[in-house]
C-alpha cells in the first residue's frame, strides 16, 4: 500500500511540474490536457438594471392608465345602465297610462254604443230596420249587440231577410267567440 501512495506522489509532483493542474490540485484541464473553457457568470455584470427597472415603471405607467381607463368606462357604463333603468321605469309608466286610457276609451265606446241601442229601441221596428238594412256591418252587429233581444227581435223581423240572416250569423259568430275566450 506504502509502494501505491509513493506511485500517486510521484505522479501529482509530475503533473505539477508540468501544468496540467491548477490552482491549489484542482484539475482544471480536459482529458486530453486541454484546458477547461471558462464557464460564463450567472449573471452578466454588464447589463445594467437601470435599463430593466426603467422599462418596469413604463410598463407599470401603461398598466396604470389602462386600468384609470377601464375604471372610466366602468363608471360611463354604470351612469348609462342608470339612464336606461330610468327610462324603463318611465316608459312602464307610460305602458300604463296608455293602458288606462284605451280602457277609458273602450268603456266610452260601449257607453256610446248602448246610448245608440237605446236610441233604437226607442224607434218603432220598422224604422230601425230601414237604418239597420243600409248601416255598415261593424257598426249594425255592434249596435244589435247592445239591444235587448226583446226589442231586437221585431227589428230583425222587418230587416230583409238576407241582411237579418248576416246580421245573426255575425253575433253568434261574436258570441262564440266572446264565449269560447272566457
């Protein structure tokens, strides 16, 4: 063992003299007796962190104003949200006093229809079949509609016959129809 520790001696001392280590017995020579390529640092001393931390800041300015932006359009999108609210509310308002005045007006239309009823109850039959035989369809039913059958009943029988025949077909087309909606 003493002979093998003397044989690696004599080889240090050899490769000593003849620079293939360096510093200190540190091997720092390839296999082949080239020396070892210097390993670059970690970090490059020459690039400055003035350049990096500026172009952080600039970005961060951006980041900055983009974000006041949104938080604008944020607050735009919430005042026009308000206004359209608003004009709903408005609007739902006017849904219904729209709806209240065509009832006002319907009931004013039948009030109307039946004082016209009225009217022709009070004629003799005769007379009001002559009017009935030469008034416009819509207004005929409407009217008839209105009457009571008792006084209706002498009207239809002086109407001509073709004209009195569509003018029942017509309110018991009315009739049915209010009645299968109920």
């Amino acid at each position: 063992m003493r002979a093998k520790k003397i044989a690696l001696g004599l080889a240090v001392s050899m490769a000593l003299s003849s620079g293939l280590f360096g510093l200190a017995g540190l091997a720092l020579a390839g296999a082949d007796g080239e020396p070892l390529p210097k390993v670059a640092p970690a970090f490059d001393q020459e690039v400055s962190v003035d350049p990096v931390l500026g172009a952080l800041r600039q970005r961060r300015l951006e980041l900055d104003v983009r974000e006041a932006a949104l938080d604008l359009r944020v607050l735009e999108l919430k005042a026009i949200e308000e206004r359209i609210e608003e004009r709903i509310v408005v609007l739902g308002d006017l849904a219904e006093d729209v709806k209240g005045l065509l009832a006002q007006r319907d009931a004013e239309q039948v009030a109307r229809l039946k004082r016209l009823a009225r009217a022709y109850e009070a004629m003799r039959p005769d007379e009001a079949a002559g009017l009935f035989d030469n008034m416009n369809w819509p207004l005929r039913t409407a009217i008839a509609q209105q009457m009571r059958q008792v006084k209706l009943g002498p009207v239809l029988a002086r109407m001509t016959p073709e004209n009195a025949k569509q003018l029942t077909h017509a309110m018991m087309g009315s009739k049915a129809t209010s009645e299968q909606g109920s």
